[in-house]
C-alpha cells in the first residue's frame, strides 16, 4: 500500500513585520524525498505517523515534502509557491497512491493567500482525486475553515499544549488505517465559536481549556466516534474566517456529529468568560517579585514578545527593568540583535561595549535601550537538540554580554529564544545558578521543569501582547468574544 506523507508548517502573526521566507523554513527544517523519513522518524507527527503504521501495516511511505517555520509574520507568494510546486512534483512524481497524510499547522498567510492550507489542499485534492482518502493532522491553534475541513477525509488536531506533535501523528495514523483496513466511513461535523481570546489561559493542565478539552476527549470515548478536536485559534490571525473552532468525525453517523460538535462549541461558549481571565503583572511588578524570590528559578513569561506566537524576540522591555533594577541574583535573558552581536565582536572577549540593543525589529512596539556590557563569549551556530518537531535550530552569531549579574545571550538569528536550556548551556551557563530567566514563549517553558519553583507572566508589549483589543484587526469576523459586546454564539 503507497501512501503519500507530507508536512507544511508555520503559524502567521498578523502583526508581525517579518516575512517568512524558504530560509525560515531552512532554519527548522526542510526536508524532500527521503531525507523526511530519516529526519523525521523519531520526531513530530511525521515521526509519530510513519512509527504507528510500521507497526501495524505492511505499507511503503512515499514522502514528498516536510517544511516546519515556526512562528512569523506571513510567507511571502514565493515561499507559498515553491511548497505548491513541491507538492505538484512530488505527487506527479508518485505513481498510484492508495492514501495520503498531510501533517498541517493550519493557520499560514501568505502574502495575498488568507487560507494557505486550503489553497495547498485544493492542489493536492486536484492531483489525488477525491477517491484517494486523505488525513489531516492541526495544530489545535488552528483557523479552522469549510476548505480545509472540505479537502479532508479526517482530522485531527493536538490535544494538548505543550504540543503533542508526535502522539497527533499517531492519532492521524489511526484515523487513515481505520479507512483503509478497517472500512470506516468518516464524516465530519464542525462549526465555528465566535472567540479569540489571548494565550494566558491556553495550557490544557488547567483551567478552563482543561475542561474543554477534557469534553472532548469524554466525547471521543463515546461509540461511533473517531476523534473530537478543540481549536482555540492562535490569538494574532487577522483572517475573514478567523475565530475558534471545534470538529467531530464519526463512523458513517453525520447527526451524530453533528450533536456532539454543538455540545462541544457550546461548552466553550459557556466558558468565554474564564478563558479571558488575565494573569500577567506589570515588568516593575515581576522583576520585583523575582528578586524577592528565595529559592529556585523564577520563570518570567514575556508574554508580548512570545515567538512561537511569531513575534521578533527582540523586545528588551524586561531587560532595561532588569538593569534599572539592579537585579542582585542571577538572571538570563535572550535578545535578537544582530547589530549587538557585531558590536560584541568587534570588542573582542574580555572586552566592554555600549551599545543600542533589542527593540530594531517591530517598530510597532518597541525601541532600543542603552547597556554598558562586557563580552564574556562569542559563539553561536546551528545547535542540535530534539525539541518540538525539529531536531536543531540556528543562532546564527551569537555573543554573551555580562550586565552586573545579567547574562545576555545576543544572537543573529531567532533560534528559539531563551526557551531551553541549550542557548544558555551553549555558553558554558548552568540554569541552576540562575534565579530568574526570560522565556520568549506564553506556554512552552517545560524544559526547565526541573528548576523551576514559580511562573510569573509578565504583561509586556509585542506582537503576541495579552491585550488583543489594542491590535489594528482588519479581516476577522466580528461581531467576536471578547472584541465586541454583542458577539452570540
Ligand atoms: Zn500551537
């Protein structure tokens, strides 16, 4: 049995001014032909789908495209183009197809393009024919729209945040041999809720997203039903069908679906006001509090300058808190700044310079601060390590500065921000030593877990700030939760 694999990943923010290119998608990875299937084995839904079905079909993988960008601003119509082109060739290039399974972010702009899977699914259907089933995986940060739930067979999303890459794959693999050996009949309900809510209460261990997504995995215990998928859309997508979503797929039952999506986006009606509750205290407030802090390592949330949200991670505003205050502990921070990272080789190890640093990149949200700093290290480069999908990332040049007790990590490219251990490890620094440290992310700090006494969100200013009522939106529907007043379900 031939069954086509490919992946196309990004997340658009809106309201960030980076475009993402084919060299974003180099920076993470990607991969053609047969280098997805050693690349991708252990890792992500590729890796979670190519391992459950080696276990349980005698198949032959036939792997045409994998592209992962992480987080920005939208593609440009080249960038979009060439993964279209890719998919032309490759599934040209093919021969008979028995399935196929599309590992899909699902909620990509490209320049012109609101719905870049749709137009990327449209093309695939077009060579595939609607005989040959298909199987999506999503992010479940996902826009859910009618052409991606129309282009599909089945689909899943992730259940949890963090990001379950790897186990979504395996549920996509599920839903596919459930088609082709077992004769199952899917048959999607969906609908869309009228919400977008900022990402403070997004973890799925608590709270209100606890207890949706808990609903739907009540539901797909429930005979007849294959998958049930919560989408609380991923906050800066200014797109015409933009909001939260939620789908069933069931064996063959439509009305049954169709009564268990209604429980299902009911429940996150029911729950608009708690997924809008604000955690985040003020810089002074955090850096405070952090300080004040005895034991551990104090986590403090960027939540404005989140680049797995797609913002710049230049944003120095916790930073210049740091300094004005003097912090007397350990604290670690990351900036993007290739201008700093120059300067600091220019200066040389063991040398001192000030200079401009962080706030170039997004001149919607931020300016440079001024910092007198000594180079301690000059590094940087591509650094493996198996995180999310992908299995290293690029600095480019990086350099680390020493303000008083703050080490400054500079890097040339986004990387991954400060958001695992590596960056800092790369340097020669234990995390250990430190009492506080900067994570570009709203939700992914897991990697310190085994330092870590407290989490402080901080409410700072940026492409992914808390306070959606602030962004220029243009293209969402509205009325919208918590936008406008008078959104209904
Ligand atoms: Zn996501």
């Amino acid at each position: 049995m031939n069954i086509a694999i490919a992946s196309y990943g990004q997340e658009t923010s809106s309201f960030s001014p980076v475009p993402t290119t084919l060299d974003t998608f180099k920076l993470y990875g990607l991969f053609a032909g047969d280098e997805i299937l050693q690349k991708c084995r252990d890792i992500g839904s590729i890796g979670g789908f190519l391992q459950t079905m080696d276990a349980q079909l005698d198949w032959t993988p036939v792997p045409i495209i994998h592209g992962w960008a992480g987080a920005s601003g939208a593609l440009t119509k080249e960038t979009l183009a060439y993964f279209a082109e890719a998919l032309e060739k490759g599934l040209r290039d093919a021969g008979p197809l028995d399935a196929m399974y599309f590992a899909l972010h699902g909620a990509a702009v490209a320049d012109g393009v609101h719905d870049t899977e749709a137009y990327l699914l449209r093309i695939v259907r077009g060579l595939i024919g609607n005989d040959i089933p298909l199987v999506i995986s999503l992010d479940h940060h996902a826009n859910l729209t009618d052409a991606i739930v129309d282009h599909a067979d089945a689909l899943v999303a992730h259940r949890t945040q963090p990001h379950d890459q790897f186990e979504t794959g395996e549920l996509a693999a599920q839903l596919l041999l459930g088609i082709v050996r077992d004769k199952t009949r899917p048959t999607t309900a969906w609908r869309k809720i009228p919400l977008i809510t900022h990402q403070e209460q997004f973890l799925t261990a608590h709270g209100p997203m606890k207890q949706w997504f808990d609903l739907a995995r009540d539901i797909e215990s429930r005979p007849g039903v294959l998958s049930a998928s919560t989408l609380p859309m991923q906050p800066w997508l200014d797109v015409p069908q933009g909001g939260w979503a939620a789908a069933v797929v069931t064996d063959n039952d439509p009305e049954l679906a169709d009564k268990l999506v209604q429980e299902l986006g009911d429940e996150a009606w029911a729950l608009r006001e708690s997924f809008c509750r604000l955690d985040s205290i003020t810089p002074e407030a955090a850096i405070q509090r952090a300080v004040d802090a005895d034991k551990g390592l104090v986590i403090l949330s960027d939540t404005g300058d989140s680049i797995w949200g797609g913002a710049t991670g230049d944003s120095n505003v916790l930073l210049a808190e740091m300094i004005r205050q003097q912090v007397p502990h350990r604290a670690l921070i990351t900036l993007v700044d290739p201008e700093a990272v120059e300067a600091a080789m220019a200066a040389g190890v063991g040398g001192t310079l000030t200079t401009m640093v962080g706030g170039k990149l997004d001149p919607n949200f931020g300016t440079p601060t001024q910092v007198t700093a000594k180079v301690a290290a000059i590094g940087g480069g591509r650094v493996d390590v198996s995180l999310l999908g992908f299995e290293s990332y690029d600095l480019g040049s990086a350099a680390l500065l020493e303000i008083g007790e703050i080490r400054l990590v500079v890097s040339e490219n986004r990387g991954i921000g400060g958001n695992h251990p590596s960056v800092y490890e790369h340097f020669g620094l234990d995390v250990a030593d430190a009492r506080m440290l900067v994570v570009k992310t709203a939700s992914n700090w897991q990697f310190y877990q085994p330092w870590i006494d407290q989490v402080i969100r901080v409410d700072t200013p940026g492409a992914t700030t808390s306070h959606l009522e602030d962004l220029p939106w243009q293209h969402l529907p509205r009325p919208i939760y918590p936008l406008d007043s008078d959104a209904t379900m």
